[in-house]
C-alpha cells in the first residue's frame, strides 16, 4: 500500500478494560467505518503488545496497542497554493506526479506544504484537464496511497469517498501494478531477481522498518535496466506495499538504494553527494522513482495506465556515471 504510513500507540486504562479491540480503534481513530478496522486488524496492522490480535480480542489494562495506518481516510486539509504536476484528472480522481521532497500528508513536524494541502486548493480550482470548474468540498483530499518524501513519482488522490473506498479496495486486492527505478549501490549478481521477505516495525527504531521472519508478508520483483561501474540501476515491481518496502528489501540483499541514509547499512554514499571526478553535490534525495502506475477506474470500469519520466536530476546523474 503506502511506502510511509503514520504510526499510532495507545495504551488501554480502566474505563476501556473489556472493550473490543475494533471498538476501541474506532471510538479513538477519527473517519474510520467498523468494518476498515476490521480489515486493518486482520491484515496485521493493528498489533496488541506487539502481536497481532483479533478484532473481537477484549482489552486488558496497560495493554500497548500499536497501528499502522496503511491508509488514509479522506480528510480536511488547508487549502495551499501550490504547483501540482496533474498527469490526469476527471470529476473522480486525479493522477499527480509528486515531486522529491514533498511530503505526501500532513503529520508529525509537518503541517504545511504538503501534497494534501496542494490537491485541497487545486481541487476547489478549474481542472487542468477539463477547464470545468471542480465542486463539493474542496478540502476533502482522499490520500489513497502515499510515497516517501524523497521518493518522486506517479500518485492517485480520490476526490470523493466513493472513489476513496474503491481505489483502497483495488489496493487490498492486489488489483493496482505499480512499478518503480532505483538505483542501488553494487552490482547484482543476477539480472533479476524476487525478494519474498516479511517486514515489521524495528524494535529500537519505531520509524524504521526491517525484514523480520514473524513480520507482514512482502514481496518484490526486481530486473536490471542497466549497470555501471559500482552501481545498478533496477526497474522494481511491488507485489505488496508495506512501509518503505523496496527500500528495505534492496538493503537485505546488500544493494541498498543511493542515497539512502536511513538504509544504508554503514555503506559510503558518495555517489549521491559527489561528482566522481569534480566532488560537486548532485541529488539530495534517494534515487527511487514511482515510474508506472495502472487500476481500473471506480467509476467507469476502464482500465488505467499512466507512465512519467525520470526527473531532471535523477537523468542527470545516469548521466554522470556513463
């Protein structure tokens, strides 16, 4: 689902022992239905004193509850005038390449200048596409699925609840191909390659992700576009879509992602600061491009495909190393 999903921790006090876990959740986590928490807690990612629970497990006093939000119910941003690069948009939804550096929703540190609070203006504006003006509440932005900040790319915003629920649904089910570029540190062995790895939350580092065998199910398949000296450069499909998944999954093979610090395993990364021969800076991101994004359209059944290019400064290194 999302590559970067907030987390929320509970702790369980008197008035709450007896409660049922999806009651609990949704007397405390504002705009979800009984019926996507239960969902949530099915797939895992509502865990009770770090491990997972079922929806009609009865709370005990001091019980920690952690969740993990894979997805984001449609809420109301401040509208902020900022420039969107819309790939596609009708009534229904729209198809944003998001730009690095842009944090997809608002939250912790982070209130402002997010893609949420730029589709919150945009859509109470003209459509790009139609030239008609858009209606309802304009506010009302449905993050579907999220991409880290750094990681630039294709993303699909719902512009109704409808649509919202429908896109999640195609999501759960598997239904939605999305595929990524990265470039990775080394080269690989093979030409392609599955990692098949279950992911959970780092124990010390509760930002962090790690591969960990009583982990949620992960699954990426990776090929080579091309390769250079020390480094590779991989097209990524993600069969699953857990939290900063392909990252994680290229850094247990031993080829993390450039310019990934929170990934890099003690590895110098120099080809995301220096220019190999002048020792300029050349990206302050990871190389991670969300390059090709398809599903069926709520709405009218038709299938969907859209594909955007690398950014300049990403083109720019390729060619750097060549």
């Amino acid at each position: 689902m999302s590559e970067e999903s907030p987390i929320l921790n509970f702790t369980v006090n008197e008035p709450e022992i007896g409660k049922r876990l999806d009651t609990f959740l949704a007397e405390k986590i504002e705009g979800w239905s009984r019926s996507r928490l239960r969902r949530l807690i099915d797939d895992g990612d509502a865990l009770v004193n770090q491990r997972a629970a079922k929806a009609s497990y009865r709370l005990h006093e001091n019980d920690e509850i952690e969740v993990d939000l894979t997805e984001v119910p449609p809420a109301g941003f401040e509208p902020e005038d900022i420039p969107l690069d819309v790939v596609f948009e009708d009534e229904y939804l729209a198809v944003i390449n998001k730009p690095a550096r842009m944090v997809v929703h608002p939250g912790a540190g982070v209130s402002s200048g997010t893609l949420a609070n730029a589709i919150a203006y945009h859509f109470g504006r003209r459509s790009v596409v139609t030239g008609e003006l858009n209606v309802g509440d304009s506010t009302r932005v449905g993050i579907v699925h999220r991409l880290d900040k750094d990681t630039s790319g294709l993303i699909v915003v719902a512009k109704n609840e409808e649509t919202h629920e429908a896109l999640s649904e195609q999501f759960r089910n598997r239904e939605v191909n999305k595929k990524y570029v990265a470039l990775v540190h080394g080269s690989t062995r093979e030409n392609s390659g599955t990692i098949d790895r279950p992911m959970a939350r780092d124990r010390w580092h509760r930002t962090k992700m790690t591969v960990a065998a009583n982990g949620r199910s992960a699954l990426s398949l990776w090929k080579v576009r091309q390769r250079f000296d020390k480094f590779t450069l991989v097209d990524v499909e993600i069969k699953t879509g857990r939290t900063h998944q392909i990252r994680v999954h290229l850094a247990s093979i031993n080829h993390p992602v450039v310019g990934d610090e929170t990934y890099n395993e003690g590895r110098d990364n120099t080809v995301a600061d220096v220019d190999i021969k002048n020792g300029i800076r050349i990206i302050d991101r990871f190389f991670l491009h969300a390059e090709f994004l398809s599903f069926t359209h709520p709405k009218s059944g038709e299938p969907m495909e859209f594909k955007c290019a690398l950014p300049a400064e990403l083109t720019k290194l390729l060619e750097t190393l060549e």
